[in-house]
C-alpha cells in the first residue's frame, strides 16, 4: 500500500504527473495552427527583446514582463519555431497538475491526489485552440506551485527555506500577470497576522525580492520601469472598461451546437461558472463553524484571491483558468460530508458524483484527443502546423505574396500573422482593439506609419457585432480608426484576399 508521508514516493509522483500531462498538452496542442487574437502580441515582444528593445519603452505592453522574458529565452533557444514556443504553456499545465497533487495528497489521500490532476487536464485540454503563448498560463502555474509549498509549509511545519520559495513563486506570478499581486499580498497578511508564522513573514519577503529586484532592476536599467507604471495605469481604465463582464460571461456559447455531444463540450467550462461560488460558500462555512483549520482557511483565503485576479473579465474561460485551487477545495468539503459510510443516503450521493465526474472527465479527454486527429500538416515559415487544409492553403497565399523580412503592419488586431510570415512591424504597437485603444493610441500609431511606410498591410476586419460580443462593454464610438484607415487607402492598393476557416485577411501594397 503506498504510504502518503514517503516523500520520495511523493516527489516521484508528482514528478510523473508533471511529465505525464506537459507531454500530452504539448504533442495535442503545441503544433496547432490557430491565429490567436493575443499570442502574437508576447511572440512579438519578445522578438524585440532580442532586438535590443524593451517592453514598455519601445513596444506597447500592459501586462508583466515575464512572459516577454521567457519568450524570448525560448526564441534565442529554439529559433522562431511556434511549437517550441508554446512550451511554456504545456509546462504550465503540468506544473498545475503536479501542484494539484501535492496540494490533495495529504488531506484527500492518493485516489483524489491522482483523480484531480485528472480532471483539471480533461476540462483544460478540450480547448484545443487556447493552448497559446499567454501569460495567464504563467501566472496560473506560478501560484498554484507556491500555493502547494505554502500549505505544505502550514500542515507539515515547514520553515523558511518553503516560505522562501512560496515568495519567489508568488512574485513571479505578478511578474506575469499583474493581478497576482492580490493573492501575495492575502498571503503576506496572513504571515503577518499569525501568531505561529509571523517569523516567516522575512523569508517570505526575501523570497519575493529574489524575484522582483533583478526583474525592477532590468526595466530601470532599459529606461522601462516608470513607462511599464504608465502603462499599467493605462490598463487600470482603457483595458478595464472594454473588458468589463458579467460574472459567468459566456460569448458564442450556443452558436453552432450539433448533437449531445456538443452540448457536452459546451457546457463544460461553466463548470467553473458553478464551482467557484459553490466552494467559495462551502468553505466560508466550514471556516465559521471551525470545521477547517488553518491549512484549509489559507487555501480557502487564496484560491479567492486567484479569482479576484481574473477581474474585471469574468467570463467562462479566465474563471476556467483559475478553477484548480477550487477543485481541492470542493473534494476536501466532498471527502468530509458525502463519502459517510454511516449515511447511506450521503454515501451514494458522492459514490454517484465521483463515478459521474470521472465518466465525464475522461469522455472530454478522448474527445479532445480525437477533436485533432484529423487535422493535417502544413509547411509555414515557423515550422510545420496542423489543422484543416483550407488553413495551410491561406498561409501558403501569404507567404507567396508577402516576402520574409519585408516590412509590414497587420491591422488592426492580428499580431501573429505577422510574426509566422516573418515581416517586421514599423510601429510600437503590435495591434489596435476595435473599441479599446484611445484616439492617443491611433495617433501614435499613425505618426509611425507616416515615418516608415511598410511595404504591405494586412488589413483585417472585425465586424462590430463580432467585437460587441466578446467585448461588450467596448466604446461604440471608437470601433473604427478613421485616420488610420484614411492613410491605408490614400497610400496602399489591394493586391489580394485570403479567407480560410479560422481567418480573412486583405493583403494591400505600397504605392511607392
């Protein structure tokens, strides 16, 4: 029988999960071809990186560094090859899942330590086409892993070598995603105000200026540091307006539903729509009525913070993203009050809610396996891709109309098109958001263009309702760039059109 306070045992274990789900996230998703809205946007920026610029002082940005900084180490590594480039993303998803574990293990024992990381990877990985570069995966990871050593730390005694690596974790969130700074804060607070951990509360905080020295060192040492504040504030209102939702927000939830089987993908991630409010009130409960302790309180305190971080865009897929803290959290309330052998009523209740959520966790994993199987392969110029063959004849039209290395400015919103045909972006902002960006922004962006022409424009466009629907609270008055739009039409002539399933682009050049 395996002895859940063997660490050896422990480590190895988790070890396998980690492998075990960052290779299946990597060989399902890491080759496939979906022009994302965002991705290009940290490709980019950490391209200039290796240029010699910097975020913040030479390119637009608003969220952390890090993901620019561990983009461009890949970059420098791997060359520009997108499926190497999204490692960062399947070790995410392994780390999360190791974490899971190591956070079940000694409360829930090993079937819920291996059931958990099993369902986070089902629910995740039916969403083929989000397995992009993005710094939510990042920050995701970051704390859940620091959450892991900072509960251990509390159940098992630990001292300041674990608070030391539960501030670096934390802080290397934020890095990533602003945001994240909630829940190191909540855990700061906590140190403070308990009696038993207040002495960790300097190792805690050394652990966070491993991290955030070196990292606020580089962005003033590149003149960065105080653009990197502006721009935050800039999120603080322009972002937060447009990305304002309702809790639960579900854009182009129902459009194209075909089947039970559809409704069954569909559905899914409200999972985390009922999962977070659900726990969030089970635990408050328990807490009252002193039924956790201080372990769980804390887990509880931070698995709240990770869903503040996810403000002002509640919607189903950022609160998906934020649901692995809850799932321990619900198992533990579940292991407690529904898996009484003395209530037979209870007992069938859990029996019949853990045979049902495996039974759906491991349809939603072979339908994602079997979701990619049919895409096929296609050459681009940052590697071989796969998905339907429409896709690779698009791309091919580019590559055949737009030289590598030309200049060029995808506009108004995708920045990848740009990075996979290798053309170079005149401009310090790598997309324009319909109903987001300021008349500032168009200016700057517009005096650019008119100091360094590019050749070509990628002219993209997003019907309104198309933005209104993921964007509802977008300014409906600034969906359009009209001063942009007027230079493009006075300058550039259309030479093609591509259209495929997952994109449209007009291809103009410059009349010289």
């Amino acid at each position: 029988m395996l002895r859940t306070e063997n660490p050896r045992i422990q480590a190895l274990a988790g070890l396998g999960i980690f492998l075990a789900v960052s290779l299946l996230s990597f060989f399902l998703t890491a080759d496939i071809f979906h022009p994302s809205m965002d991705e290009g946007i940290y490709l980019e920026g950490a391209h200039r990186i290796l240029r010699g610029e910097a975020p913040y002082r030479d390119f637009f940005a608003y969220t952390g560094p890090l993901v620019y900084w561990v983009q461009a180490l890949l970059e420098a590594v791997f060359g520009v090859s997108i499926r190497f480039l999204r490692l960062p993303t399947s070790i995410a998803m392994g780390l999360t899942a190791a974490a899971l574990f190591w956070l079940s293990l000694r409360p829930l024992g090993w079937k819920f330590a291996l059931a958990l990381p099993a369902a986070f990877a089902s629910l995740r990985l039916t969403q083929v086409h989000h397995f992009d570069v993005n710094h939510r995966w990042l920050s995701t990871s970051l704390m859940t892993m620091g959450t892991a050593v900072a509960i251990d730390a509390v159940r098992a005694g630990r001292g300041r070598r674990a608070w030391f690596g539960a501030g670096a974790l934390f802080a290397a969130a934020a890095w990533a995603t602003p945001t994240y700074v909630i829940p190191l804060l909540l855990l700061a607070a906590w140190l403070a105000f308990t009696p038993a951990l207040r002495r960790y509360i300097v190792a805690f905080a050394a652990g966070v200026a491993l991290v955030s020295v070196p990292a606020a060192g580089w962005l003033a040492a590149h003149g960065a540091l105080l653009p990197m504040i502006v721009n935050l504030g800039w999120a603080g209102s322009r972002y937060r307006t447009a990305n304002s939702v309702p809790y639960g927000y579900y854009p182009f939830a129902f459009n194209s539903l075909k089947g039970p089987t559809s409704w069954l993908i569909a559905i899914q991630p409200l999972v985390s729509v009922v999962l977070i409010p659900l726990t969030l009130a089970l635990g408050a409960w328990e807490v009252y009525r002193r039924r956790w302790g201080a372990a769980e309180a804390l887990l509880l305190l931070l698995a709240f913070g990770m869903f503040l971080t996810s403000w002002p865009r509640w919607d189903v897929n950022l609160l998906l993203g934020v649901i692995p803290l809850y799932l321990v959290l619900f198992s533990t309330w579940a292991l407690q009050h529904l898996n009484d052998r003395q209530q037979s009523a209870a007992f069938t209740a859990g029996l019949l809610l853990q045979v049902g959520a495996t039974t759906y966790c491991a349809f939603l994993l072979f339908w994602s396996i079997g979701a990619v199987s049919d895409f096929q392969y296609f050459p681009t110029r940052v590697g071989q891709l796969r998905n339907v063959p429409d896709d690779g004849q698009a791309m091919a039209a580019l590559e055949q109309a737009i030289p590598a290395g030309s200049s060029a400015y995808v506009f108004p919103y995708m920045p990848l098109m740009g990075y996979m045909l290798r053309t170079e972006n005149p401009t310090s902002y790598s997309y324009l958001q319909p109903g987001m960006m300021s008349i500032d922004d168009e200016g700057i962006v517009l005096n650019e263009l008119r100091r360094k022409p590019p050749e070509y424009i990628l002219r993209q466009y997003i019907p309104d309702d198309q933005v209104l629907e993921v964007w509802p609270n977008s300014d409906p008055t600034a969906m359009r760039f009209p001063a942009i739009e007027d230079f493009i039409n006075s300058r550039y002539t259309e030479t093609g059109h591509v259209q495929c399933t997952h994109f449209a682009m007009v291809i103009l050049h410059r009349r010289d």
